[in-house]
C-alpha cells in the first residue's frame, strides 16, 4: 500500500471550478475533484494501492473511521484472486456514479473507492463505533418497569423502538434537515393508526425547513411547532422508550435527530405532560392518587406566591383568626413589600438551581441544599424575609420540580411571576383575571390541529380516564379521541377469564 501526495491546493480559482455531476473513469481526476472539495482539511487521507495490474485509490477521514476495519477489509480485497476489484466491490459496496454523494459517504464514517477505468465510486462503511451504552435517561428515571433510554445514535434508537415495537406496520421516514449541512432526521408512526392528515403536515413542516444546520432537537421543535409565543410546549420530549412506543399506540408521532438522545412525541395535550411511566407500572389507585398531585402542583407553583402577596397586601380577613397573629408577628418588622420578598426569594432559588446544574455533579447537590439552608436561615435572622414567605417559596418550588416533563417544569415556573405581579396590584381580582386568561389560552392553543387542552376543552367523558386520573388498563379499551387515530378500538378484551371466554374481534 503506497501514499500518495496529500497537498492542499492553495489556488484560490480552484474552488470556482465547477464539480462534475458525475465520476470520471481517470483515477486522478476523480482524487483531484475530492482534493477540491476537501482542500483545506489534513485528515482527508488519501492511499493508492495496486492489486496486480490494477490500481485503485481509498480515501476516507482519519477522524471518524475505525483503522482496524479499513485494513481488514483492504486485506479482504486484495486477497480475492479471483475477483477484480470492481467486481468485489459491486457485491460487498454502495456504488454510484454521482460525485454529490461523496462529500455525504466521507462524513458519515465512510471510506470511497475510485478504481482507474471505472466510471463509479465504491462507499463502505468503516465509522468508528465510539458510543455511549444504552442506560436509564438521567431526567426520566423510574422506580419500576424498563430502564433502557435512547442514545445519539440514530440507528440504536431505531433498533430499540423495533426491537421493543415488533410491527410490520411500523413506518419510518428520514428527511434530510438543513440548507447546507444536512442533519438526518427520523419520523416514525404507525401507518393502521395514525392518521394521514397529520403526517402530511408533519411532513410538510419538516421538508419547508430553511436553517443552515439543524443543531439539535430543541431547533427542530422550534421550528415545526404552532406557536412560538407561549410558554407552554406543544412537544413532549422524551428519552424513553416504553413511552415512545405507548404514544405510538395512541396514534401519534414520533421525531428522533442524528446526534440527540431525546425523541419529540406530537400532537400531545396538557395532560400528556404530567404522565410518567411509573403511573402505568404501580397500581391504578397510586398511579391516580400521585397524578392527581401533579396536576395541583400545576396550581400550587402558579398561584401560591400570588395568593401570598394577595393576602397580606389586600385581604387579610381571609385568613383564620388562629393564623392572624403569627402571620402578623412574622411581617412585622419587614422593610420589603410582599411583592419585593417573593420576587427575591423566587430569584435566588432560580440562581442556586442554576449553580447546582452548572456545577461538578460531586458538589452540586450539597451547593445547592447548603446554600438554600445557608442563604433562607441568614435573610430570616437579618429580618429581610419573613418565616412565612420562606415557607411559601419551599413549597412552589417543590411543586415545580414534580413535573416530569422539562419543558412543563419551565412553563409554570415562569407564569408565576406575572400572577405575582397580578397580585401585587389588584389583589384576587388580578389572580382570577390572570387565570382566566390562561385558561383561555389553553383552550384557545393547539398542537398540529389537535386541541392543546382536550379532553377538558372540547370536552370528552370517555378520555378523562387518563388524564389527572388513571382507571385500570382493562378500562382503557378505547384511544384518547385528540390525534384522530383510524381505529379508535385498543382492544374488546377487558378480563376474559371473568367472562368464561374471550372476546372475539
């Protein structure tokens, strides 16, 4: 095996040289055309090699390829006697005659054969396997039931969803994402029950992308979703399988990214949001009574600080005359309005979160719970905060983090502020006024034609059995009516032992 000269060109015109739609036969014509277009670079590594009489050149990106694989199946060409190079080739290798998929093939972990007198290349794949093992997702992680979570690795989460959804009606689509670097983007359904109207705007949205590069899935959310203008996502992201494929049953879709562990699961509704896995994994009765708190904790991190500010600021006579005189001794000597101690503790919360999540796992717990103790104990003995509004800000806080999803968690730890400014200033009139609004907005919003707060608004009895309640599976015999699946029927079969026989379909 010879190396050839690997020289970037230095000549300025030679970039306005036009490409060649196709390969030339000419060895050195078609190693100059990739030298054009990888000019700059110095891990484009360029090797000749001769079998006999016959010549033929590999190149490849030293960065991304594994060199064990490529030497094996160099090897592996050389010693067919039998076979020429072209003809080994045509059997093990992608080949093509059209030079716009190079630049592709050598960026994906490819290596490209040009073999002198033969008018294709030959792409085999050698990429480095350097990944990550499949593990539980950090942010997801569940007491009971599966702990396999995707990776970066496109083809892995595909190979997880099939390997866990074996069915032929199993559809999946990639779209090239992006004007000039190309991001691989997969959208998977099933085809007997999602319906057609949704993947075609899906597919609309995807392909009428206009972005350099698609970076990463938060990009591609933003780009496809209804409205960007709101605080709530219309997007549920999810590292999970076992939650991918029971949105897949539901009739929904799913999106997953070249390069991002994370899968975006659309149309969903608000209630979607506040579902975990460990719902479906314990029993009925737990699994309703813990969503039910998530569901308040919507309402508690929202209103409680405004209700707080309403209360000392206008409305005292609310509270039981056992509360007035603690709650009187404890503002007593505070210089701040209510509206000026709720704003600052919520601030210094939101800074000790962020210094927990930026700093070494090791010690950013311990930062983070020293520093709240730390910090609360020294403003309460400086008489800046009263007691009580320490207890109020624990308690929202608490209750923003029971969200299982993130982007959820961000929503409602945002809208607080203007429901405390609302407080502030017209007392429970500017809370019910805010949540009318919100209320409105909920209804009023949707996700890829679906109604954003469905089943609530329009409102549908038979979807309520998993939305802030959970009814045993053998309930759940019909599909949540907001995707528009083709077959709203999930099974006849509710317990056939109890029946003496089974159902027949």
């Amino acid at each position: 095996m010879n190396s050839s000269n690997n020289k970037p060109i230095n000549d300025i015109s030679s970039f306005q040289k036009p490409l060649p739609k196709f390969v030339q036969k000419n060895l050195d014509d078609n190693i100059s055309l990739i030298r054009q277009q990888f000019s700059n670079t110095d891990d484009l590594i360029i090797r000749e090699v001769h079998k006999g009489s016959e010549r033929y050149a590999v190149l490849y990106i030293e960065n991304i390829v594994e060199i064990e694989k490529l030497q094996k199946f160099i090897l592996t060409i050389n010693q067919k006697s039998d076979q020429s190079v072209t003809e080994f080739l045509a059997i093990q290798a992608n080949g093509s005659s059209e030079i716009g998929r190079i630049e592709k093939n050598l960026l994906s972990g490819s290596c490209i054969i040009f073999i002198e007198g033969c008018d294709l290349f030959f792409a085999q794949d050698i990429s480095n396997s350097k990944e990550r093992a499949v593990t539980e997702p950090e942010n997801e992680k569940t007491v009971q039931g599966a702990h396999d979570g995707f990776i970066e690795n496109l083809s892995t989460n595909l190979y997880l969803l099939r390997k866990r959804l074996q069915s032929s009606k199993l559809n999946i689509k990639y779209f090239p994402v992006g004007e000039k670097i190309k991001t691989k983007v997969a959208l998977t359904y099933l085809i007997d029950l999602t319906n057609e109207e949704i993947i075609v705007e899906v597919e609309r949205r995807l392909k009428n992308i206009s972005m350099e590069m698609v970076l990463n899935m938060s990009f591609l959310e933003e780009l496809i979703e209804d409205s960007s203008i709101t605080p709530f996502p219309q997007i549920l992201n999810t590292e999970r399988v076992d939650r991918v494929i029971g949105h897949l049953n539901e009739g929904r879709i799913a999106l997953f990214i070249e390069g991002n562990p994370t899968a975006l699961i659309l149309p969903v509704t608000f209630s979607a949001f506040y579902q975990s896995p460990d719902d479906y994994n314990s029993r009925w009765l737990m699994g309703t009574f813990i969503r039910a708190i998530r569901h308040a904790s919507f309402l508690i991190s929202i209103l409680l600080p405004a209700y707080y500010i309403a209360v000392i600021g206008f409305h005292f006579e609310v509270l039981p005359d056992e509360l007035v005189s603690p709650v009187g001794s404890s503002i007593e000597n505070i210089p701040f309005p209510p509206l000026i101690e709720a704003l600052f503790m919520e601030l210094t919360i939101e800074l000790i979160r962020e210094a927990g999540i930026r700093l070494p796992s090791r010690i950013g717990q311990t930062i983070g719970i020293v520093g709240g103790l730390v910090i609360g104990d020294a403003i309460v003995q400086a008489g800046l905060i009263s007691t009580t509004m320490i207890v109020v800000v624990a308690l929202t806080a608490i209750s923003s983090y029971s969200v299982p999803s993130h982007g959820m968690s961000d929503a409602v730890r945002l809208l607080r502020f203007p429901f405390m400014l609302l407080a502030s200033s017209f007392g429970f009139i500017g809370i019910s006024f805010g949540f009318i609004v919100v209320l409105a907005h909920l209804c009023k919003l949707e996700s890829f034609g679906t109604p954003y707060f469905a089943p609530f608004a329009p409102f549908r009895m038979k979807d309520l059995k998993d939305t802030f309640m959970r009814l045993p599976i053998w309930k759940m015999n019909t599909r949540p009516l907001d995707p528009k699946p083709k077959d709203m029927i999930q099974s006849f079969v509710k317990r056939g032992w109890k029946y003496g026989q089974r159902k027949k379909r």
